[in-house]
C-alpha cells in the first residue's frame, strides 16, 4: 500500500453572463469567424454586479463538496489558484474558507497565472503526503474580465471568467490503485514581457491590464507542454499511448492542436471547453476536469493528465488515475 492523494470530488461554477462572439464584434473589430478560426473560442462568461473570484471559488467549492459527500469542516487544507484576487490581502482562499464553514484549518491563494491550479494541486499533494492536512479543495478561479483591456481586441477575445474545483483526499492505496501519481512543475522568469500584467501595488499602485505577445507565447507553450506532459509520464515508466485522457489547460484550440500532435495524442482523447468557456486561466484545468467527469467521459481507473502553461512562464502536469 501507498499513501496518495486521490480525487474524491469536482465541481465548477461560472458567472451568469454568456458573451458569444457575436458581442465581442459589437464591442471591438473583430468577428466570429476571427476568434473561430485563429482560437476555436464561441463563448466565454463574464462576471456580473456581485460576482467575484471568491463567489466563483465558494460556488466551485460547494459543487465539489457536494459530490465527494463532504462538509466544510471535513476540509483542513484549502489552496485557491488565481491571479485576480478579490482583495491584495488577505487571500481569497479565506474567504471561501468562511463561506464554506471549513474555519481553523489552512488556507492559501498561490499565483502562477493559468498554471496555477497545477502548483495548487503540486502543494496539496506534498502537504497530504507530509500528514499535514486529510482532506484538501483545491479551487481555480478567475474574473479576468476585471484586467482586461476592453480596447484590445488581441486579448480581450481571448478570456473569460469561472472557478473550477477538487476534493484530494489523502489515502492507503494500492500500487495500481487511485491518485496522483506524478507531478512536474516550471518557471523561467527570463519571459516575463511576453504575458504580464502592466500595474500591480509595488510598482503603478493600480491593478494593470493583461499584456501578452501571443505567436511567441504560442511557440513556447506547445514546446514546453510538450515537454512536461512527457517528463510526467517517464517519472512513471508511462508514454502517451497509456494515457485515457488529456485535460488542458484551455487557452487556444490551436496549441491544443499542436500539443497533441507533438505527442501522437488522438484528439478524441483531449478534453477541449475552449470553445464554450475561452481561456479562464487558473480555472481552466478545473473546470474542463469537471466539465469531463460529469458528462462521463472521465470515469474510475482511467489514467488523466492535467497540463498547463501561463504568464511568468510557469508551466506543469500531473499525472493521476481517478
């Protein structure tokens, strides 16, 4: 027997508003055949009065409780992925925390971008094995319409807001039984001015709008996915022919694409919601990983890679059997 932390529950929640492509083009100078053909994105959500990444988070987080037959005061460990926190301090992850009712256990945000629901569940992880905590909610969630800019139709096709969530529970299994089996996480700070942010407290005082230069950011994300999506796999002794399902972190249908190819992945056996939900950055994994186990097409015993690539660059995956 062995000590994993295994999946016991998903959940998603996404904002009131459907904004299809047909609105974008009212708004920018674009269309729907643009945004089709260059991203393969049809729709994304946009939050409302009142809606904000902790109410996303909270949302995400009860669905996810609901489905593992679990309570607030069951989780000890809460690590909540996003780059648009509801306030600079202290972190959404304790807001969520109140509203659930989980109080006096951990709670956390981690920030790496659209990467980071694959750090959050890396430390998860490594804090269940340690005994530090039984039961953890990893959440990814994200109001990137809130540093958009609305005047740049380079970008602002390209987002959407959601929240996408996990229960990891910490159990003795057997070798070829359930959790993760593997996980493997990046940085390169030298990219910086490819995909940021131009504000932040500590240098404009102002929350910024997104930047990104996106045929080099494309061009690092199919290497470097690529890249870990296998290291992940050889940890394991596995290839890409092992693999039941990919779930990616969903930027743009073109690096999906292009990703799959480098592996000799089937596309039939990528989990693709780019078209319905757009890029929603650290809620992207999550959320496509709800979206797939609740339709049915993720089901116990299958083997499951979660990858993703984001600003910083970070980028990672993690292996898991569900």
């Amino acid at each position: 027997m062995t000590l994993r932390s295994v999946l016991i529950g998903t959940g998603s929640a996404l904002p009131k508003l459907a904004v299809p492509n047909a609105e974008m083009a009212k708004m920018v100078d674009t269309s729907d055949e643009w945004i089709v053909e260059r991203t393969g994105i049809r729709n994304r959500y946009i939050a409302g009065e009142g809606e904000t990444t902790s109410s996303l988070a909270t949302a995400a987080a009860r669905a996810a409780l609901e489905a593992a037959g679990l309570e607030g005061k069951d989780i000890g460990l809460i690590v909540l992925a996003t780059a648009t926190p509801d306030q600079t301090f202290p972190a959404t992850a304790t807001i969520v925390q109140d509203a659930i009712g989980a109080n006096g256990g951990m709670a956390f945000d981690v920030a790496a971008v659209c990467s980071g629901f694959l750090y959050g569940v890396g430390v998860a992880d490594a804090m269940l094995r340690s005994g530090m905590a039984t039961r953890a909610l990893v959440i990814g969630a994200e109001t990137f319409s809130r540093i958009l800019d609305w005047e740049d139709r380079t970008t602002c096709v390209l987002f959407g807001d959601g929240a996408g969530a996990v229960v990891l529970e910490a159990q003795d299994v057997a070798e070829d039984g359930p959790g993760i089996l593997a996980t493997k996480l990046h940085a390169d700070g030298a990219h910086n001015e490819l995909l940021y942010v131009d504000g932040g407290p500590s240098t404009t005082q102002t929350v910024g709008h997104v930047r990104m230069k996106g045929r080099e950011v494309f061009r690092h994300a199919v290497v470097n996915l690529a890249d870990v999506l296998g290291s992940v796999l050889a940890e394991v002794g596995l290839t890409s022919a092992d693999i039941d399902w990919v779930v990616p972190h969903q930027a743009n249908q073109r690096i999906l694409d292009a990703t799959a190819r480098k592996l000799g992945l089937a596309p039939e056996r990528v989990v693709v919601t780019v078209d319905r939900h757009a890029n929603t950055s650290a809620a992207s994994v999550p959320l496509a990983l709800d979206t797939a186990v609740r339709d049915g097409r993720i089901k116990p015993g299958d083997l499951v890679v979660l990858e993703a690539m984001g600003g910083g660059f970070t980028w990672g995956a993690a292996l898991l059997r569900v």
